[in-house]
C-alpha cells in the first residue's frame, strides 16, 4: 500500500497546476490566472510501489461559479521515457526527494490501474490516509476488457476530456476533465464518485468512462 507522508513539496501541487492548467484545450479561460483548491478525489495504489496515483479534483476559484476539473497526477523518482507531452513539471519531495509530476494520462501505470479498476480488480483508496479505502468511489457496470502490455498510452485532448488509447482495448478510454453531476452513458463502464466546490455544494459524477466493453 502506498504511504501518504505529512511534508512539504516544493512547488506545491496546485503551484504547478496554476502554471499548467491554461495550456490545457479543457480549461475554461477566466481572463485572469487560475486560483485551483482542492476539492477532492481518491488514489489508486501501484503493485510495483514505485508509481505514486493520485485522481486529483481542483476547483478553480477564479471563475464564477467555480469550476471544477478532475487532474490525474502520477509521481515518480525519475523522468518517464516517451512522456515529455505529459510532464507539469518537478518538485522536491520532503522525504522523497525530487518527483517528476505528470498527467497520468501519458503514464501506462496509471492507466492500467485505472482500466484495472474499471474491471473491479482495484480498490480505490483515500486521497490522504495511508491503506485506506474509499468507500465513495463506485465502479457501475465493470469492464472486461484488458489492454496490451505496458506502453506510454497515445492521447487526444478535447474541450471537455481526454481520450486514451491502448493496444488491445477495443475502444478508448475517456477521462473526464471538467466535471459536472451526472450518471454514466448506457453500455459504459464508468467511475463516479464524488467532489466539493468551494462554498461547501457536494457533487458526484463520472471520472472515467470504456464503452462497450462489458
């Protein structure tokens, strides 16, 4: 199980987010600089231990209302071949040492843990509390679809999400960016849990989606 550790990062998460988030085809510009604040998500545990996942939410506080994107982040001790594309940047890890921080979109780990959760063979676990489920996070109709051996996934953005492609999966995998309440599409596999904006308005919705492969 991974170990959350009470330190310090240098940037911070949401300081590199701030920089990152405008260059994104997903980000709803504001006219001014992004002010993202956490409001919620989980993590998925790697086997290997070497992968830190976290299914990140930021709420921009520079938009009115507040609008709230759902930032994979993996976290690694050294630079992922092949994923320049998905780098936000380094920081230095109070016990770690320095991380290479992407979006997890571009790192394999990632998404075969996601695509492994999507199939009920995850458990999803709370974003701060070491081995710790959490019981928020609902898998509704579960994959059986499988990809092919690890390789740096090819990704499409989009205004609203990004796609993800792997060998072997017969359709992509859609990440959900901006998030908004709903319930999944028919014939989805789909993960939908919850966020909180702001001014306290809980809301639930979906992060991930695979068609058509139950």
């Amino acid at each position: 199980m991974a170990v959350i550790h009470r330190t310090t990062m240098t940037p911070t998460k949401l300081e590199l987010l701030a920089a990152w988030l405008p260059g994104q085809p997903w980000y709803t510009t504001t006219g001014g600089a992004p002010e993202p604040v956490r409001a919620g998500g989980f993590r998925i545990d790697d086997p290997e231990g070497e992968v830190g996942i976290d299914f990140m939410v930021v709420a921009d506080a520079s938009a009115e209302p507040p609008v709230a994107y759902h930032v994979p982040l993996t976290y690694r001790g050294a630079p992922l071949d092949g994923a320049e594309a998905g780098l936000l940047g380094t920081s230095e890890h109070g016990v770690l040492g320095k991380r290479w921080i992407y979006d997890a979109t571009h790192d394999p780990v990632a998404v075969e843990r996601l695509l492994a959760l999507l199939r009920g063979e995850a458990e999803p676990q709370a974003q701060s509390v070491s081995d710790t489920p959490d019981p928020t996070v609902a898998v509704e109709r579960p994959a059986s679809a499988r990809p092919a051996p690890a390789a740096v996934p090819r990704v499409a953005h989009g205004r609203q999400g990004t796609e993800v492609r792997v060998d072997g999966l017969p359709a992509a995998l859609f990440v959900t960016r901006v998030l908004r309440p709903g319930t999944p599409s028919d014939g989805e596999a789909a993960v939908v849990t919850g966020w909180t904006l702001p001014d306290g308005t809980q809301l639930r919705g979906v992060f991930a989606a695979l068609p058509g492969t139950a």
